[in-house]
C-alpha cells in the first residue's frame, strides 16, 4: 500500500522552459549556458550549485566569468534563471491538495536556492500560501549536499521521512532517477511532460 508520495519537482510539478532561459543568458552574453543546463541533471559550475557546493553569489560570479558582458547585475542573473520555470499550473495545486489527504508528500528535487525562491514567491501570489506547506518536508539537492540520481539522497529521505521505499511511489521524468529508485525498492512513476498529470499521478497509485 502507498502511503508516500516523492515528487520531483522541474518537469513534473513544474513546467520547464529551456529555450527560453537560454535565450535570456544570450542576451546576457552567455551564449554557452545550453553546456551547463540540463533538464536533469546540471553540469559544470551549476552542477555545484545545485548541489550545495558553492554559493548563489558565487554561481552569479561564475555566470559572469562566462559572459561577454560587463557587470551584469544579480537581478538580472536571476531573472535569466527563472525564466527556465513556469508556474506550477493551477490542476496541480488542485491535485497536490487532493492528495495531501490521503497520503504524506514530499519533495525530492535536484534544485538551488534562486529557483525555489522565484517558486515559493510565484506560488504564493497565485494561491495564497506557500509552497512548502503542500508538502511534509522538501529535500532539496542544495540543502542537502547530495543530488539524484545518487541513492544516498533517496536513502537519507527515507530515513528523515520515516518512509518505507516499498511503500512510497517516486514521480520524476529522468529515467535515471527512477532506475535508482527503483534499485531501492521505491515503486516508481516515469513522468511524460506530455501527457495530464492528474491522469499520469492517478494511474501510478492504482497501479502501486
């Protein structure tokens, strides 16, 4: 029985804009940000971010050391950033609701503390209350020094959730991530960005 739900977080509750980011660096004179940025998993200096390894200010300083531009500003760093999410949509606030009654949720998501503040802020405005109170506890890659597809970031979430992986469904859209989830027992829902969430979500409980 599934009592757990880990959701990822970019590509499945929320949607991705890669060309759009990218197009935004360029104009930063950053045309080489397509090496670093991965739906993913990322590379290089954002790779480090994400993991908690160096700082937002030090990620800005990197982004400058590759552009062509002088003094870019931090706002304009992060507005470049943010453009690679979209909000989350309103059928998947509707449907995290839905299932906070009847199963504990979590995130677990390869992420940085830029991207989660632009979340949190735009989720706020749009429903009027935080992001974080959909969800038990958010594991976040940054935070915890430690990024998917490794399996001591699902081992050290178990352990803080008090979950059992056999009693927990995994939805993320990197087929990696989902093959080392499912070497630890998780039961596992590869996401298709093309297809209804709802629908996706529904299917993979009553399949778990």
């Amino acid at each position: 029985m599934i009592r757990n739900i880990f959701f990822d977080m970019g590509g499945v509750l929320v949607p991705l804009n890669k060309e759009r980011t990218l197009k935004a660096f360029g104009e930063l004179g950053v045309s080489t940000f397509a090496d670093y940025l991965n739906p993913y998993l990322q590379k290089g200096f954002f790779a480090k971010f994400e993991n908690g390894d160096i700082s937002a200010a030090e990620f800005r300083n990197c982004v400058r050391e590759i552009s062509s531009r002088k003094n870019i500003s931090d706002e304009a760093i992060d507005h470049a950033l943010n453009l690679f999410l979209d909000p989350i949509p309103a059928e998947r606030e509707a449907m995290l609701c839905e299932l906070k009654e009847r199963y504990r949720l979590f995130l677990l998501s390869n992420t940085n503390p830029i991207s989660i503040a632009s979340i949190s802020g735009t989720f706020r405005e749009n429903y009027g209350y935080e992001f974080n109170e959909l969800f038990i506890e958010m594991f976040c890659s940054y935070r915890m020094n430690m990024s998917k597809p490794s399996k001591e970031i699902f081992l050290k979430a178990l352990e803080i959730a008090g979950a059992d992986s056999s009693q927990t469904l995994f939805i993320d859209d990197s087929a990696a991530n989902i093959r080392a989830a499912e070497e630890l027992g998780f039961i596992t829902c590869l996401y298709d960005v093309d297809a209804p969430f709802a629908e996706q979500v529904r299917r993979a409980l009553s399949n778990g």
